[in-house]
C-alpha cells in the first residue's frame, strides 16, 4: 500500500491559487483513476479536479472555500501502489465563471510577530518585479500606481503579490489603518514557515482568520424587509463576479456613450447569398459576429488609441488586437472569450474562432487563458431583440461596442433621379468608451467609422 498526493494544479501562467468549490469525494471513497475528486475556482475559470490515481481516499487536507496555492498537497489517494509518490493533478473541462475581479476568498491564518522594520519586497531575482494580469487589473480598477504597487509587501511565490495581498492592502489604505509588520505565514501543508513582510491592521479582529467578501457600496441601502409576497433568491458565484466587476468599472472609469446607425443591408444580402455555400465548404457557420469583428478591427488600426489601457498616468497601446465578444450561457450569465491576434485571421478563420468560442462557453469547455488578455471588446445586444445598448467597460479596456438588432425600416435614399422611400436593414451601434483617455471626439469617430465600414460592405466579395 502507498499514499500518492494530489496537488492543485497550475491554471494558467498568471494563476498562483484557487479556491476550493466543492468535495465529489470524501476520505474513505473509493475513486477512479480521472474520476473527478472536486471542483476548483480561478478568477478566470471554474475546473474538475481529477484523480491521478485509482484507490481510496485517505485524506482531505483543505476545505471547502480555502484558497489554496497552485502545487499544493490538497489530498492524498491510498493505492496498491509500491512506494509513495507526488504527481501532479491533472485538469479536467473547465467551467467559465468570471470576468476578472474578485469577489470572495478566504484568508489564511497568520502569525503574528514583534513589530520590523519594512523594505520593499523582492522577487528574490534581478530586474522587475512580476504581477498577474489579475493584480494589475485591481491595482488599476483602484487607482494604485505602479510605484505604489512596487511598495506592496507579497506574500505569495517569490514575494509576489497576490490578490489577497493587494485587497488587504486597499482596505487598509481605505480605513487608515495600514501598518506594515512582520509576520510568519504557511507556506503549505508539511513545509517550513518562512517570513513575508505582509499588511497588519489596527483592528486586532481583522488579524484573523476569516473570509473576505465583496463590499457593499456606501450609497447603496440595504433593504432588512422584504415584505411577505417575495422570493428571495441568492447569487450565483458567477453572478456574484459580474455584479462586482461591473460596479468596479464604472466606478473606475467615466463612461461616455456614442451612438452611430448602419445600413446593412449590403451585407446582410451577401451573407444571404453565400452563408450555405460557406458552411458546406468550410465546414462551420458564417454568422454577423465575424462581419463586425472584421470591421472593427480595420478600424482599431485607423485609431490605435481605442485598443489601450491606462496604468495611473500612462497610457498603453497594445500592439495585439485581440477582441473579446461576450457570450450568453444557458444560465444567463455572461462570460467574454478572447479571440487572440484576432487582425492576423482571414473571414474563416475568424468565424472558426467565433463559432468554436461560443460552442466551448455554451459546454462549459473554455480553457483558462480562452479568457485572458482581451484589448476590445464586442457585445451582440441584437441577438436578445435589443435595438441598442449603453454597455459596461472590460476593465482594463477603454472600450466596448454593441451592436443592435438589425430591422428593416423605411429610409430616404438619395439617387440620381431625386430621393426616394426605400426599405433597408438598418443597425445600431453604440460604443462605450472611458473618457480619460478617449475623447468624445475620437469615441464618435470611431463609432461612425466602424459604421461605414459596414455600410460599404461589397456585395462583389469573395470568401
């Protein structure tokens, strides 16, 4: 007999834990090689941990919402095995979840030691410090500046600073009582305690151990009746997640909207012409959602600015276009898979990523990074029967387009024999946009640009 230990499992480049959902198996269950032992959550995806081995279960050794860094021993499986070993866990089909802000974690338990002196922390190597996509992204949501960052004691693998580090951080710096101290944190199960230089709080209460939940607005009441003929309902994790993402974005950035209207009605003939041809040779559907997302991108490169993020006073222009589109789920969440480099794809191969996204959302099959590293974003409202819409900012992105349902209305068309009533397709399209970096100016421009393309459309194309 031995004992094989399962460890959680790596995510994702940038990932450094994961929260515990839930135990499909408890000590004392008999399991399968892959069989699936518990559910894992990510700030990008929810996952299926498997068994790497076949056996009993012998021991849980995290529970049930503990935060938990990615190599961690979570478990141990007693097999007939010859000698004990340590194996990775491999990952089974991923659940999408968020949008990228955290809502909820669970502190681990810190030791608390005499009073040092601070230094800045380091990553133990030369050059600059690291931080996850996920880190940059609050300490922007916060406005804290990269050198404010660089202040930051870390707590997590080579002194990086992890989410848990950075809401610390911004709640103590928000009720005034940040004071750095040393303290002794585990660094997992069966390891030695090492010393991290990490946030202390005046309030002795905040020192414990005790899970962290999203705060509730100052300006938003809170309701103790609910009357008689009610049902209360809970959040979802997922919604959860969205709730708070979409309040930090427009608590971060002031949104403008700019409304533009297209005559489609060129492309929507083409796409009538061609879509059966197109699906029974490339073997996939030929949507509206790679038409827009063509558009949008000639005109990202007209106007570069659009595809940006601000870090405090600095602006970054990203060199990849890689557009987001959001996508319904069954449940009625939203969750924005990522087209990558999505201005080196021709129309297949375009429709190929929009449709494969989709599908891969719809199933619950989105990888980690399926979600990771978008510069814009594209949100269908038409599809649900929508004319327009006033989208929520992507955070870090600086801007998010909707297109409308697209309705066959009565227009005036100018011709050479004088102006005549014609029935045409015609959409909308309203662009949101953080006015800190983009200007009115720029937003309308944009917008009315990516409205011509579309009015332009050739019905000669070839695909």
């Amino acid at each position: 007999m031995s004992l094989v230990d399962l460890v959680m499992p790596k995510m994702g480049e940038s990932i450094m834990e994961a929260t515990i959902l839930k135990w499909n198996k408890q000590p004392g269950d008999a399991v399968k090689q892959d069989e699936t032992l518990l559910e894992i959550a990510t700030d990008k995806v929810d996952s299926e941990v498997p068994s790497i081995t076949a056996g009993v279960l012998e021991e849980i050794l995290f529970q049930v919402n503990d935060v938990v860094p990615i190599g961690s021993v979570i478990a141990r499986i007693r097999t007939n095995g010859a000698e004990a070993q340590t194996a990775p866990a491999a990952v089974s089909t991923p659940t999408p979840t968020e949008p990228t802000a955290p809502v909820a974690q669970v502190a681990q338990p810190t030791y608390t030691q005499p009073a040092a002196a601070h230094t800045p922390p380091s990553n133990g190597a030369a050059g600059p410090r690291f931080y996850s996509p996920l880190v940059l992204n609050i300490a922007a949501n916060e406005g804290v500046p990269l050198s404010e960052l660089e202040s930051i004691p870390g707590s997590g693998n080579e002194g990086r600073v992890t989410k848990k580090d950075i809401l610390q951080y911004i709640e103590s710096k928000k009720s005034g009582h940040y004071t750095p101290t040393t303290v002794v944190a585990p660094t997992g199960i069966g390891t030695t305690r090492s010393e991290t230089t990490t946030p202390a709080y005046a309030n002795p209460a905040q020192a414990t151990p005790a899970r962290v939940v999203a705060e509730t607005p100052a300006s938003q009441p809170t309701i103790s009746s609910y009357g008689s003929n009610v049902e209360i309902i809970e959040m979802d994790r997922m919604r959860r997640l969205i709730a708070d993402h979409m309040v930090r974005s427009v608590h971060t950035s002031p949104h403008v909207t700019s409304i533009s209207e297209a005559d489609v009605t060129h492309l929507v003939h083409w796409r009538d012409k061609v879509k059966k041809e197109f699906e029974k040779r490339e073997n996939t559907k030929l949507t509206f959602t790679p038409l827009f997302i063509e558009a949008v991108i000639r005109c990202i490169k007209k106007y570069p600015l659009i595809n940006s993020s601000l870090d405090g006073d600095k602006i970054i222009v990203k060199k990849d276009i890689n557009i987001g589109m959001a996508t319904a789920l069954p449940s009625g969440n939203l969750i924005v898979p990522v087209i990558r480099n999505a201005d080196q794809l021709n129309l297949t191969g375009l429709a190929r990523q929009v449709n494969t996204l989709a599908d891969n959302a719809r199933q619950n099959k989105l990888r980690p990074e399926d979600t990771q590293g978008g510069t814009f974003t594209l949100t269908n409202v038409g599809t649900f029967g929508s004319l327009m819409g006033t989208p929520i900012i992507n955070q870090p992105q600086v801007a998010i387009l909707a297109v409308g349902a697209i309705k066959k209305r009565p227009m005036v068309l100018e011709t050479p024999e004088g102006d005549a009533i014609v029935i045409r397709h015609m959409m909308y399209l309203s662009l949101s946009y953080d006015h800190r970096i983009v200007d009115g100016s720029l937003g309308a421009t944009f917008c009315s640009a990516v409205a011509r393309e579309l009015e332009n459309f050739s019905l000669d194309r070839e695909f």
